[in-house]
C-alpha cells in the first residue's frame, strides 16, 4: 500500500510539473508577441523548489507534513509561484 501512495505522489508532483510549464509557455508566448519583458525564464527556481521539496518528502518516505526542511522548500517553491502568477497576470491584463 505504502508503494502504491509513493506513486500517487510522483504522478501528483508530475502534473503539478506540466501546469508550471504550461505557465511557462504561456508567459513565453505573451513576450514573445507583446514585447514586454515577463521574465519566465525565472520559473526554473519555484519548479526546482518544489522538486526539491517532493524529493526531500519521498526520500524520507514521509507524508508531506512535519518535516520543517520540506516544509520550508515547498513554501518557497509556492511562494515564489504566487507570486510569479501574479505578475504575470497583472502586466497580461495591463494592471499597474
């Protein structure tokens, strides 16, 4: 059973890894064809955070509490999205 939510968990991480690269080309795409400057390149680093923080849980077979440097990791990986998101929404919708 235990391997079977170790699974579970690699797809979960997996699909969350395919929506901030959708993000990413979306952000791509929009400075591609505006212009402006929307730095997605930077994704890398909440991509790799959360990775890192996935990683950290799975090596120690825990359950994604408790364990305050996964934690910590999954927080600024999170962090770091929002507000990436929200940039990006911002100067695609023209908000200043």
């Amino acid at each position: 059973m235990e391997t079977l939510g170790q699974v579970l968990i690699v797809y979960s991480w997996f699909i969350i890894m395919v929506l901030i690269a959708f993000l990413g080309r979306i952000a791509y795409f929009y400075e591609k064809t505006s212009g402006r400057r929307t730095g997605y390149r930077l994704l890398i680093v909440p991509a790799l955070l959360l990775t890192a923080g996935a990683a950290y849980y799975l090596a120690r077979q825990g359950d994604f509490t408790g364990e305050p440097v996964g934690d910590l990791l999954l927080f600024g990986g999170g962090a770091l999205l929002s507000i990436f998101g929200y940039r990006l929404h911002a100067e695609m919708t023209g908000e200043r």
